[in-house]
C-alpha cells in the first residue's frame, strides 16, 4: 500500500461507544487508516469496555472503573468525538473541558445538541464540529452532515471530513440546516426499511412463503440501489426505463402516485424537524 492510499489522522478520543460510536470506529480500524498514537474508547459500563480487549490499536475506559476515564480519554487526544446520548452531552462536557488538550478538536455525533451548548461548557481554545452520520457507516456507506462551528478552521472541517470519509461520503452544510439534513439522511434508512416492510407485506399477501418475499424485496432494493449508483443516471430515467408505456408497472406507479409521495415525505420530515425543536426546547 502506498503512503498516498492511507488515511492519516491525529490520536483520537470517542466518548461513547455505542451502537454509532461503534459504526465510526469501524471506519478508524481500516487497515487504510492510520491513527497516530491510537484511539481511546469509553463507556459506562466495563462489560462493554472489555469489548474492546482484543482490538488493536483501541485502548477502552469505563465509567464504572474509573470515574475519570472520560477525563484520562481526552487528554493528549487531538479530536474527541461526542457519541453519548445527546441529554448526556452537558454534564460529560463539563467533565472533560479541563482535561481537553489546547487546539483539540470536538466532534459531536448527538442529535440535537447545538454547536452554541458545546461552545459554551468548553475553553475557547478548544474548536467544535457537529455532524450527523447515518447507520450505513457499520458498512462504510454512511452520509454524514458536517457543520462548522464558530471557533473551527478551514483545517479543522477537513481533518473532520478526512474521519467520516472513513465510513462513507460527507456533506458540508451550515448548522442551520443539520436538523433538516437529518430528517432526510440521518432518519432515511428507517424510511427505506418501511418501505420494503410494505413491499414484503404485499408480496406475502400474494402468496410468497416470508422468505421469497424477502429475497424478492430485499434484493430489489439492494439491487435497484447498486443500479443508481453504478450506472450514473437519474431515479427518473431509471424508473423511465422500467416502465413501459401502457405496461404494468405504469398501472402500479399510477396508483402510488395518486397517494402523493412527494408531499408524505414532506409531512413526515416536517413531523421529524418538529421533533427535533422539542427536543432542542428540553
Ligand atoms: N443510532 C443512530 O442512527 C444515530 C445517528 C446519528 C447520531 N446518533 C447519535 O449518536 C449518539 C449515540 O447514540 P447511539 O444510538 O449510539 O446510543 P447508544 O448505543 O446508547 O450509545 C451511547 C453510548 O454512550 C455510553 N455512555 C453513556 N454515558 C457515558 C459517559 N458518561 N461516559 C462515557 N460513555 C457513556 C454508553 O455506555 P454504556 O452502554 O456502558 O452505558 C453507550 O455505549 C446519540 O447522541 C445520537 O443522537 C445516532
């Protein structure tokens, strides 16, 4: 492998290593990325901490052990990503911001949390991003929204990009629009998983034993999926291409069409925005 084929980044520290802790750690444990002096993990619970015991290159701490793990995590980390549950963030905020090194740079992963709250439990030495990944990084296919904060540089929102680039693409956007992105993006899988739910339901109704019907969907979607992406068209023309004039599939598309997609997905992302200010409100 080539110098230019590897990933490099600084030491860094993820606190949380939970279900999306994990999915960007898979990315950081790659054998194309190199983590200059390691990465450290924490967790409440040492069950979880001993998880990580046969893990190269991944050092893990528990609460539970040690009431400073977050604290000894942080220092000498050059980023620190934020991946507890987002009403947990202020007070753990609190806890490290002595302990965070001149210069280190704070990724928070919880939804929600402003750049403003991490700003404010933090010295200004210390730079903050927000980001929004999705689930698909557990297989290096995530798209994760980025968002500069008031107190990062140009240098800081690349090194950041380099880390999520790791488990898939990234799109920069203002902080304005992080919560829109993540009613498209962040909840989007769960919407394609409804999706094929519904289409596995029709297909069972229609007499497939449950595991036809899964291979029939899953497979169409996975497959219909790789199509978009290996043949550079649009969904337009794509959908143009299956549907032939006067055929069955046009019949089908009438009926869907009728129930106005475009505008249920506009009211279930309203909903989910809605949501996402509540739950900004406290
Ligand atoms: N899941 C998603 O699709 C998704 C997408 C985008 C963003 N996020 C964000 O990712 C964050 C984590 O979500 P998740 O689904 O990964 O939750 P999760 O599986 O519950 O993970 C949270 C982790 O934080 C650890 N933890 C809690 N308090 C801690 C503390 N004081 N110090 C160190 N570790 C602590 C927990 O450890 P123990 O298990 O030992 O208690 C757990 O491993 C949330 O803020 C969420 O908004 C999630």
């Amino acid at each position: 492998m080539t110098a230019a084929e590897t990933t490099q980044l600084p030491s860094i520290a993820l606190l949380g290593a939970g279900s999306m802790g994990r999915a960007v750690l898979s990315g950081l444990l790659a054998p194309t990325v190199e983590v200059a002096g390691g990465i450290r993990v924490t967790n409440r619970s040492a069950e979880r901490a001993a998880e990580f015991a046969d893990t190269p290159g991944v050092t893990a701490f528990a609460t539970a052990d040690d009431p400073d793990a977050n604290r000894h995590a942080v220092a000498g980390a050059a980023i620190v990503i934020v991946a507890v549950k987002p009403a947990m963030v202020p007070d753990l905020l609190d806890e490290i911001a002595s302990s965070l090194e001149p210069g280190a740079i704070v990724v928070s992963v919880a939804a929600g949390v402003t750049v403003a709250t991490y700003e404010a439990h933090l010295p200004e030495n210390v730079a903050v991003l927000r980001s929004m990944p999705n689930t698909p990084a557990v297989v290096g296919r995530a798209v994760t929204g980025l968002s500069a904060g008031t107190r990062s540089s140009a240098a800081d929102l690349a090194l950041v990009r380099t880390l999520f680039e790791t488990v898939g693409t990234v799109v920069e956007v203002p902080e304005s629009q992080l919560d829109a992105l993540s009613t498209i993006s962040g909840s989007g899988p769960a919407y394609v998983f409804l999706l094929i739910e519904a289409l596995t339901q029709a297909a069972v109704e229609k007499g497939f034993t449950a595991e036809q019907a899964a291979e029939l969907v899953n497979g169409t979607f996975a497959g219909a999926a790789e199509l978009l992406v290996a043949s550079g068209k649009t969904p337009t023309a794509l959908r143009i291409q299956v549907t032939s004039p006067k055929g069955t599939t046009e019949r089908a598309l009438a009926v869907l069409q009728d129930a106005d997609l475009p505008g249920l997905f506009t009211r279930a992302t309203d909903a989910a925005l809605a949501r996402a200010r509540e739950l900004a409100a406290g």
